[in-house]
C-alpha cells in the first residue's frame, strides 16, 4: 500500500515535471519570435535612421566654413 502511494505520487510528480517542461519550451520559443521580431524592428529603424550620405557632406562642409570664418 504505501510503495502504491509513493509510485503514484511519483507518477504525478513526472507528470507535473512534463508540464513544467513543455511551458517552458514553449514560453522560450514566444520570447525567441518576439526577440526576432524586435530585433528586426530595430534594424529598420537604425537604418531609416542613418544620415544620408549627402547630408553628411553638406555638414562637414558647413562645419568647414565655419571654422574658416572664425580664423
């Protein structure tokens, strides 16, 4: 009677362990396609995000002038 007990308690603690197991797999796979997802959010805007090559040389040639001027 009491080795049924401790098997069937058993049994209930691996069915919980499973359960546990198979939660956070799949909690972990959430948090990878949301990762992914916000990773590439961020690399689109880091990329809208970069100064044009144009603008870039309009501000070097304006901080240029204004060195110039100031000597």
């Amino acid at each position: 009677d009491f080795l049924c007990l401790n098997q069937s308690h058993l049994n209930d603690l691996k069915k919980e362990n499973f359960s546990l197991k198979l939660r956070i797999y799949f909690l972990e796979e959430k948090i990878q396609q949301k990762f992914e997802a916000s990773s590439d959010d961020v690399h689109r805007r880091v990329s809208d995000d970069k100064p044009q090559p144009t603008l870039v040389c309009l501000k070097s040639e304006h901080t240029t002038l204004q060195i110039s001027k100031c000597s």
